[in-house]
C-alpha cells in the first residue's frame, strides 16, 4: 500500500504493528464548510440537490418528499479504489423522528434512498431548479439546519476497536476479552476513536456511539463496508439525536458494480 502508516505509537504498540498495518484502509476524510450557495453539482451537506427533471423525486411509501442528507461528486474528490471516478451520489432522508431509518429492516429504501447518477447533466434548463415542493432549507429535517459545501483528503486508518471485525482480528493482542488494558486505550486514542473527533468519511471503517449493526446480520451474508459515515460535530451544529453517528454500509460486491440499491443504513446516539 502507498500510504503511510496512520498512526504514531509508543513503544506498548510497536509489537502490535503489523497486526494494525494488515488492517489498513485508504478512506476520504471529509471536512465540511458551512455554505447557503452551493451549486446543484458540488458535492455537499443538505442544501438542494443534482436532480434532471426527466427522473422521478424521491419520495416515502406515504408520498412525502425526501431530503438531500449529503452528494458527492466524484469528480470533485480524490480517487478511492472500488468507488465511482465520475457521477454524482446522492443520500436521502425522509422527514421523521428516525431520519428515515427503520432499525428492522435497515437495507429497505423507503425512508431513505440512495441514488447515483454516472453522468452528470452539466445544462441547467434539465435540472430540477425550484425547490418550492421542499420545506426551506432553515426547516430541513436532517441532523443539521444549513448547507454545508465538503473538502475530501485521501487518507488511512486502521480499523476500529468497535468493528465486528476487531474482536477476531486483534483477539489475544489488546483487546482480550473486551476488557480495556493501557494498549487498548492508546490505540482508540491513537486510532482517532475519541468521542470528540469529528468522523465525518467516505470509505474506510466505521465509528459508532453504541453497538456494531452489522453484528446482527447473518453470517454467510456477504459483509458490509462503510460507504458514507457522518458524524455529529457539534461547534458546526451536526447532530444525530445525543451526539450520534449516521452510517451508510455496501457490500464490496455491489459497489464494485455501482449497484447502490441495497445499502444498509443506521445512525445511533448516547
């Protein structure tokens, strides 16, 4: 791999490197930047979206329109392996107490909806451009009350100590049997685990206030990998409930595929 190894460690850590190296994923960090002017093309938090007026708007099963959480676009944004190199991808949700997430059935797009475009309308006249249909953007049902425009970096990290993935892979190292020991605590602290990071990526490995919900999937599944996370970052007004983290998981299969209709969604709080 190109990239540097992430992390700087003390000696209590240096005999685990290599575990940590094999567990290395290259990821976009993304740093938002309050903006009320984005254009429909960049890529953004909230704001209005992309949208050719020849495609149908997202909508709930009740008929209620759905609300841009966050676009990317990939010609704006370094490249990351698996994901698109052109086209804009969208994140939706609907206007509930849940964000539009339903705990049961997470991979069900009803309350949310994620949608790719590979090629992007560049003439205005065929982009939807009145909003009116929408609440005003002070009044959008997201986690946040304004637009935000997105600066994306290429960079790594290893994985986290909440991963379903943790437990078998750094078994017997620092962590045994979810008992918190001195290289335990340097590795989250290291590893940018901290509750007051702000975590907000495209790719890598996920954070999570509580538990992993990928535990709960079966597991001759194909796993799922972080597609999108967004984190709560509070000197920015970010929110999920009490200082949550919304997530967004694919499996490899369909993202090598561009295939983004069965991304499991879920967002936790304190």
């Amino acid at each position: 791999m190109d990239d540097e190894f992430p992390l700087e460690v003390s000696e209590n850590l240096k005999k685990y490197c290599q575990e940590i190296e094999a567990t290395m994923k290259p990821y976009l960090e993304i740093e938002p930047i309050p903006n009320d002017n984005t254009t429909l093309w960049q890529s953004k938090f909230g704001g209005f979206p992309y949208y050719p007026v020849a495609s149908e708007y997202p909508r709930s099963p009740q008929g209620n329109y759905l609300y841009l959480l966050a676009q990317i676009n990939f010609s704006e944004v370094p490249p990351l392996d698996n994901f698109p190199d052109r086209g804009i991808l969208q994140f939706y949700i609907n206007d509930d107490d849940l964000y539009g997430c339903d705990f049961d059935e997470p991979t069900k797009q009803e309350g949310f909806r994620v949608i790719y475009f590979p090629e992007i309308e560049l003439q205005r006249d065929r982009l939807i451009q009145d909003f009116s249909f929408l609440a005003p953007p002070e009044n959008f049902p997201l986690p946040f009350n304004q637009a935000f425009s997105l600066k994306l970096s290429r960079k790594t990290v290893s994985l986290t100590t909440i991963d379903e993935e943790s437990g078998e892979i750094f078994s017997g190292a620092f962590i045994e049997e979810g008992k918190e020991n001195e290289e335990f605590e340097e590795y989250l602290e290291a590893n940018g685990e901290e509750m007051s990071s702000s975590l907000h990526r495209l790719g890598g490995y996920p954070n999570f206030t509580q538990n992993d919900p990928r535990d709960s999937l079966p597991p001759e599944e194909e796993p799922y990998s972080l597609l999108l996370q967004i984190d709560s970052e509070c000197e920015k007004d970010i929110m999920w409930g009490d200082v949550g983290i919304g997530n967004f998981f694919i499996q490899e299969s369909a993202l090598k595929k561009l295939d983004f209709s069965h991304v499991l969604y879920n967002w936790d709080c304190g």
